[in-house]
C-alpha cells in the first residue's frame, strides 16, 4: 500500500528540515581511535536493513527506519533522529513502488544527494500488470531479494572499497541460504500447484504464485483493504462465500493491518475449518529475514497439508 499524499507532506516538518540542513555534510563518525570508520546504511523497513547487515556484517551500519513489529508501515511519520541518520548515509536501501516515498522527500529535506540508493522493485524488474496495479512487497520475491543483496554488496564495495570481498562473500552466503526457500516453495508447486486461497492483501502473493498457488480473492476486496476503504457488502459477501464454500485451502492474512472486514474473513475462515496463516509487512520481534521467512513458507506448506 502506497503512504497517502497527505501522510507524505506530513513526514517532514520545517523543524527537521533545519536540522538536517545544519547536519547534512557532516562525515561518518569512526568507531573510535584506529577504528576503520563503518559505512553508513538507512533501511526504509527493517526487512531490508536485516538483509543490508547480513551483507555489510561488522562493516555498516544499519539504521532501519521503521523497526517496529507493531508499526504500520503505511502510517509511518518521520523523526528527527531518522531524518539525521538518512542526511549522513552512504548507502539507502528503499523499497519502491511507492511503499516507501518518505524516504525519497527525507533524502531531499537532508540535503543528501550523494548517498547510493538502492530501489528494490526497480532491481525486481516487477511491472504492473496490464490493467492492473504493481504489487510492491517484493520482499516476498525471493528472487528479487537474491538480487538486491547483489546490488548492496555492489553498493558497499564502491563505499568501502578495501572490505569488497568480504560484502561479496557476504552476499554469496546469504543467497545460498535463499535456496532452500525457492525449493520448498517449488516442492509446494509439485503437490498443491493450481489449489485456491484467499488473501486480505496482495503482501504474500510473490510467495503464493511461487508456491503454484491461485489468489480467488475478489480483486475489489484485497484492494480496498489495502487502500485503508470500506469493503462493499456484495464484495464481502462473495470473499466469505470462498470459505464456506469451500473454495480456498488457506486464508493467507496480513495481521498488521486487521480491521472488522478482514476479521470477518479470519472469522468465516476457522468457521470453515480453513487454516488461517498469518503474514507481516515487517520482522516479528526476534527474528531476522530468513528465519522470518522460512516460517512463513513452512506455515503455508503446513496449512496446505491438512
């Protein structure tokens, strides 16, 4: 879901902008005497500040700006502190697709130009379908995360140019540890390939397709829910209807932004005898990217099965 208009301008206020007027030049602190200085590192979400620690490693630092389980990432306002640590970074990792602007008008308010910004969907290749709207969670897409790790490596050994084999070992790691993901997810195609579910919002929908998996959710009903609207009472009805009809094997469901509609849809789901697998924009407390992700892919694959 993209931030509204009005959220945007509220992000930056003209007190932070003075702030980071005044700090925008300064240069990145060392670690102390004799410490290498680290190179600076602003996530929009910690999803990819996670994935930018696991390439940069005792090199960066990592500032995410939204770190919050129980943040929504589409009523996110700016502070100062965030606005500071973007006027000072080397190296920003954003979403894109218009999940994330606050990052491109702190960018701008911090009067940091210099800075390599990284934009996941732009390195996903990932287009809106023809008469439809783009789906920007790519983070569910582990082929466009293998890629963006690349890029962040490539980012980082340009910043800090001495410790680039280690960013590309880095990366390498990590990737490897993306393969096991891509191969459930292709083990889930070979035995439920073309089996229904139904979604709250389009933030899983990499993962699913990839699984082999057919979203039957009304178009209209994951969009409002998206755009924060009101569900009519037809649509509503027709997105029960794929539970007590039996119609869905899985309710996959965004937790983070549950309102009476959706509950309705979790409700009508376990009535059903539906399994419901809960999903997140951002990282549970206590887990890191691929840990997150791998119970994700296991909750599906389990929910599948029974």
């Amino acid at each position: 879901m993209s931030l509204s208009t009005s959220r945007r301008v509220a992000l930056l206020t003209s007190a932070s902008l003075a702030l980071l007027a005044g700090c925008g030049n300064s240069s990145d602190s060392s670690g102390g005497k004799g410490t290498p200085a680290r190179v600076a590192v602003v996530a929009s979400t910690d999803v990819w500040g996670d994935i930018a620690q696991r390439v940069g490693g005792d090199h960066v630092d990592v500032t995410s700006v939204i770190s919050d389980p129980d943040q929504d990432p589409h009523s996110y306002e700016a502070d100062p502190q965030n606005q500071l640590a973007l006027a000072k970074a080397k190296v920003v990792v954003e979403n894109g697709g218009g999940y994330d602007d606050f990052v491109g008008h702190m960018l701008k308010g911090g009067h940091n130009d210099s800075a390599e910004v990284i934009d996941a969907v732009e390195v996903s290749g990932r287009t809106a379908p023809q008469g439809g709207e783009l789906n920007e969670h790519v983070w569910y897409d582990f082929p466009t995360v293998a890629k963006v790790a690349d890029r962040i490596s490539a980012a980082l050994a340009k910043a800090d140019p001495g410790d680039a084999t280690a960013f590309t070992k880095n990366a390498a790691a990590f990737k490897a540890k993306l393969a096991p993901l891509e191969a459930e997810e292709a083990r889930i195609k070979k035995e439920h390939g073309g089996e229904g579910i139904a979604i709250t919002e389009p933030v899983p929908l990499y993962m699913t397709e990839a699984s082999g998996l057919v979203n039957r959710t009304p178009a209209r009903f994951s969009e409002a829910i998206e755009e924060g609207d009101d569900v009519s009472p037809r649509i509503l009805q027709e997105s029960l209807a794929l539970f007590s009809g039996k119609k869905v094997k899985a309710l996959v469901y965004n937790e983070q932004t549950s309102g009476p509609q959706t509950e309705k849809a979790e409700a009508a789901a376990k009535a059903a005898g539906i399994p419901v697998v809960p999903v997140t924009e951002t990282l549970p407390k206590g887990k890191d990217y691929l840990g997150w992700m791998t119970a994700n892919v296991d909750a599906l694959a389990s929910a599948l099965a029974k």
